[in-house]
C-alpha cells in the first residue's frame, strides 16, 4: 500500500509540474511578438465593417462574379478616367 502511495503522490507531482509548463506555456504566448500575419488578422478585427480580408471577399463573391460572366477583374484606363459621382456613392448602395 506505501508503494501505491508513493506512486500517486509522484503522479499528483507531475500532474503540478503539467500544470506549470501549461501556465509557462500561456505567458510565453502572452508576451512574444506578433508575426506580420497575426498582426494583420487582429487588425481586421479592429476594422469595424471592413473585417473581410481581400482573400475572403473574392472567395464570398466568386459565384456573383462568375454568374455575371466575370472570371477577373481587371481596372483599365478607360476605367479610371471615365466615372461618374453618382456611380460611384451609387456602388456604395448596394
């Protein structure tokens, strides 16, 4: 019976020891610095309703895309040197 003891207080102990590499764990994470992606994925958190990553918004808008017959879009001169204000704050409408 004293081994059986001994045993379980060494698994208590490791169980302790678990825990603090767990704690040691959480404050290593806590502190270190933040990659250029983590940066860039809380700052879309913080963004209010522009919390869609460009990615995420072609992947979302793929389908109307491909059902107006667009695979791509591509800005050309044209583009850019022909808009109204009214399309434009139109656009934002939509």
């Amino acid at each position: 019976m004293s081994m059986l003891d001994g045993m379980e207080e060494k698994l208590s102990g490791m169980d302790q020891l678990m825990n603090q590499i767990s704690n040691l764990e959480q404050k290593i994470e806590k502190y270190r610095p933040k990659s250029e992606q983590e940066k860039m994925d809380l700052r879309k958190l913080d963004s209010g309703p522009y919390d869609q990553s460009l990615v995420d918004f072609w992947d979302d808008s793929q389908e109307k895309f491909e059902a107006q017959g667009k695979t791509e879009y591509t800005l050309t001169p044209e583009d850019i040197d022909n808009f109204s204000d009214a399309d434009i704050q139109q656009s934002f409408n939509l």
